[in-house]
C-alpha cells in the first residue's frame, strides 16, 4: 500500500513537473502582444506562422496567428484574410475553433483564436490508416453537426478535409480554416472554384454554378469514406484522371463496409447535386443516429463587432478585390492545378511552361519539330489521346525520367518558342490525340491551352504549414 501511495505521489509531482515545465517553455524567449505572451511556434506558412501563447490574465492557452501585412498586401490577399477572420467570428460553435480577438502591429496582424491541443485529425489517420466504427461516426456526427450550423448562417466553407479538422483534449472535432469560405444567402449559386482536389465536388471542377451546402456535403461524405476506409474514395497521381473519377463517382467501398455504411455514403457521393442527400436527411439517417449527440451552437447577435478586425487592416492599401494576384506568385494551391475554370492557369503541371493558342494538329507538328531539333525521334502511341480539361483546355504531362538535363532544356525552349507563334489556322478543337515522344533519356507530352489568370488562394491552414 505504501509503495502505491509513494508511486501515485511521484506521478503527481512528474505531472505538476511536466505542466511547469510546459509554461516555462512557453516563457522562455516570450514577446507579449497585448495580454498575451508568445511562445514556440506550433504551425508555419508561406504568409503567417501559428504561435503558442498564454493569456497573462487568466492563464489559458491560445494560438496566435501572425500575419505579416506586408506580404499580404503584396500577394493581394487582404480581402481574403479578413472574410476568413469575419466569418469565424461570426460562428459560435462547439465544433468549430473560435476567434477571441484581433490585434495589430505596424506591421503585423495577431489573430488569437482557441488552442486546439490534439493536432489534426489527417495526422491521427496517418498513423491509425483508419479509424473504428464508433469513433468515425462520433467524428462525422461532429463535422455535420458543424456544417449544419454554419449552413444556417449561410456560411459554406468550401475546404473541408481531414488536414482542416482538428482534435481537442477530450477527442472533440474542431473545423478550421475559413479561408476559402464565403458567406451567402440560402439558395445563392457559388462560381468559384476552390478546394483540395480529393475532396471537392464533381459540380465544382466541372465551372458550373453550385449549391455551397450540396459541395460541403460532398467532402463530408469523402471525409467518412476516408475515416471508415483508411483511403480516399477518389485518389490518382494524375490529376485528370482524377476528375474523371470524380465526376463519375468511381470509387469501391471496401469488403468490411457494412450495408448501413455503404447506403450512407452511396446517398452523399452522388455526382447530381439534386439527389445528393442533404444535412437534413444525413441527420436522419439510421447509422448516423446511433449514439449521436446532437452539439448545439450559440445563436449569434445581429450585430458581430468587427471593430478590430477593420482597426487590424487600416493603412494596409492595395485592391482588396478577391480576384487580385500576385504578379509573381509565390506559390499554387493543389487545386488550381486542376485548372477546371478559364479563371485558373495550368502552368503549375509542367516543368516548363509552354503557352500554345494553336489547334491539336498544329501543336503536334511543333512538337515534332522542337523534337527533331534536338536529334529525338517521334512515334505516336496507339491508345493515346489528349485529355479535355474544358473546351478550351488540353492537357498532355510532360516529364523528365532520364537522361542529360541540357537536351531536355534545348527541347522546352525549342517548343516554348513555336507554340508562341501566332497560329496560321483559326480552326476549333478537333477529337483530341495525344502524342508521346519516346526516347529513353525522357517522356515527353504537349499542353494545349489557353493564358489566364491564377487566382492565389493558398494561407497557413489551421496550425499547420500550408
């Protein structure tokens, strides 16, 4: 009995260690922000950095975003930062991280919002590959119950995915990351195209106007397939075969999937959005109430004060409209890559970027000549063709496996400088082909498309680097 009472007495004073030593962590190096004091850093980006922190007041935790205004401002990015920061505070929910305030600097902007302790739920299924019935259906009834309300405050998020739903202590689900939603009024269509490709709907890819509650719906239902599953429902190395997938819901439910699951997940990934099953139908769903809890959210003021939110962003001048880019972009989201939309580039696929206004026959014969430049051989493939983005997009990859890097280079820069002559022939886009040039230093493919702008969507995601 004694070596018990002497064994519970160690543990408690390694605890009382552990939680002093964890604040004086946090201490060490610290820069106070108002009432806050700034520890380690728990998440970094291209344009922010996520920070530890404790209020000094009351001793609670929190995460403080850190934003540099100048980078914002120079990548364009003000509206977007502050719809994400408005929208968050308009929700008040147990489901979803919360803003407690915004603060500036002269040259930074402090956003402290809820410290999430449990990190992301991807990471959990990273080392779990999938979850257990029970846990995944009280992880979903979470999501949906989320969802659901900020459905009602006409707030369609727009990137929901397991990097972006984060676990507290108690093994609660959080949603974060806001910076792709939008906030409309019920019945409202959405045009743009934005999300993880994995995860986005097949209305969204295809440039059609959408229904924000069907498409968050959608990630929902690739969520619980991914959590039930251990794998992504639609998953391929090629982005267009990809969408493919996609667009017509080609996906097999594993052997162990019972028929309660398998009838659930068949009603939300249906690629028509009318007969997509809705939250209101989820909600009533038989395997879905098992055990459930329903998580009520607070119903919000009329009037949210934003006061610090436009304080946070005074003097920062530039066009804040959200279709702004950078001249130079640091960087490109996943899914913009896709390049569904004539709004979106597809120069991110390629090694080389080669711009070709130039019907199929055409960029083929270039291609043939950019080829014998450079002393390669050409044969077309049989089984080939060129994968129709758009109408006015064609994609072929064009790789490097190979070789000597200097022939490969003489190549690019002999085809960037063909496709970029203007075009002897206006015809239209015939039946697309593809052509593979084979040599055994590389493998090399066209794009055919037009030059558009990118629109950066890319911030920090919740606490991670983005």
């Amino acid at each position: 009995m004694d070596d018990i009472i002497a064994t519970r007495g160690f543990s408690e004073r390694i605890l009382y260690f552990l939680r002093e030593f964890r604040y004086l962590e946090l201490m060490v190096f610290a820069t106070n922000i108002g009432k806050y004091q700034l520890g380690r850093t728990i998440g970094e980006g291209t344009f922010a950095k996520v920070k530890l922190a404790v209020n000094s007041v009351n001793g609670q935790y929190v995460a403080v975003k850190i934003i540099d205004k100048q980078m914002v401002m120079e990548n364009k990015l003000m509206y977007q930062v502050k719809r994400e920061i408005s929208t968050m505070k308009l929700l008040y929910h147990p489901n979803i991280v919360r803003i407690h305030e915004v603060i500036a600097s002269k040259s930074k902007i402090y956003i402290v919002m809820e410290y999430i302790s449990g990190g992301q739920l991807s990471d959990k299924l990273s080392y779990l590959k999938r979850l257990s019935e029970k846990e995944a259906r009280k992880y979903f009834q979470q999501l949906i119950d989320a969802v659901d309300y900020c459905h009602s405050r006409g707030v369609y998020h727009r990137d929901l995915k397991p990097d972006n739903l984060l676990l507290d202590g108690k093994g609660n689900l959080k949603v974060s990351d806001f910076g792709l939603s939008t906030l409309r009024k019920p019945g409202d269509l959405l045009t743009t195209a934005c999300g993880s490709p994995s995860y986005v709907a097949p209305e969204v890819i295809a440039s059609k106007n959408y229904d924000g509650a069907a498409a968050d719906v959608w990630s929902c239902g690739v969520i619980l397939f991914e959590l039930l599953a251990g794998d992504l429902p639609f998953d391929d190395r090629n982005l267009m075969s990809l969408y493919r997938k996609i667009s017509r819901a080609e996906y097999k439910c594993p052997e162990w999937f019972t028929a309660n699951q398998r009838k659930l997940i068949f009603g939300i990934l249906d690629p028509t959005p009318i007969r997509r099953m809705t939250v209101t139908k989820i909600l009533d769903d038989e395997w879905f109430r098992i055990n459930y809890e329903p998580s009520a959210g607070i119903e919000c003021k009329k009037d949210i004060n934003l006061d610090d939110v436009n304080a946070a962003f005074d003097g920062i001048e530039g066009n804040t409209t959200e279709t702004s880019i950078p001249k130079s972009p640091s960087f490109i989201n996943a899914f913009q890559l896709i390049a569904m939309s004539n709004d979106l580039d597809l120069s991110g696929l390629f090694e080389e970027e080669a711009r070709s206004k130039h019907s199929i026959n055409e960029t083929i014969e270039k291609i043939e000549v950019a080829a014998k430049d450079v002393s390669l051989s050409v044969e077309r493939m049989n089984n080939s063709k060129v994968i129709e983005v758009t109408p006015t997009h064609c994609v072929v990859e064009i790789s490097k496996s190979a070789g000597e890097l200097r022939v490969y280079k003489e190549f690019c820069k002999s085809l960037s400088s063909l496709l970029t002559e203007k075009s002897g022939d206006s015809s239209e886009l015939h039946e697309p082909v593809e052509i593979t040039i084979n040599w055994k230093d590389a493998q090399i493919g066209c794009s055919k498309k037009e030059e558009n702008n990118m629109d950066n969507k890319e911030l920090i995601r919740g606490y991670s680097s983005s």
